[in-house]
C-alpha cells in the first residue's frame, strides 16, 4: 500500500494503516474518531472481548444508520406531499382566474 493514499488510524489504543483516497483524509479521521468514541463506549458498559465490542458497536451503529436514513425518507416524502398539494393549489388558483377571466 503507498503511503501516499493510507492513512494511520488509532481505534482502542491499537493502531491501523489504512488506505484514503487523495483528499479524503480528514473525513477518514473524522469517521475513525466516532468509531473510536463509539468502540469505547461499549467496552465501557463492560462488554468483553473485542470481536464482541466489534460486532455490538456495528449493531449500534448500524440502528443509528437506519433510523437517520428512515427520518430522512420522511422528510422527502412530506416534501413530496407538500409540493403536491402547492401544485394543486396553484392549480385551483389558475383554474379560478381562467373563471373569473369568462365573466
């Protein structure tokens, strides 16, 4: 691995070379920062062994993920409503004007 695209990464005190494309450095460490910080804190609740602390920091993160992706299908679907019902509106609106035009 070049070390021109790798990065090292620190996660529980043990420490990764990892390969980072051009620029996307600090977004790697960001990322292994709240990996670390999530690591930590199931290891913290007395969870033991790291292939456990691995899989249930997955799990945690993986709920995490899912719900902010469901929040954010929310978000997209009320936007698509409210623009429906802004589309109809302005469409009753025109339908109104066009009426009023015949009188």
């Amino acid at each position: 691995m070049s070390n021109e695209n790798s990065l090292v990464i620190h996660l529980l005190d043990k420490e990764y070379r990892v390969a980072c494309p051009a620029g996307e450095q600090d977004n790697l460490l960001a990322a292994a920062r709240y990996l670390d910080k999530q690591l930590r804190e199931v290891r913290d609740a007395n969870v033991i062994g790291l292939e456990r602390i691995a899989i249930m920091t997955a799990l945690n993160m993986s709920h995490e993920l899912l719900n902010a992706r469901k929040a954010v299908s929310e978000d997209s679907e009320s936007e698509a409503r409210v623009q429906a019902l802004l589309t109809r509106l302005e469409d009753e609106i025109q339908a109104f004007e066009d009426a009023r035009r015949k009188l």
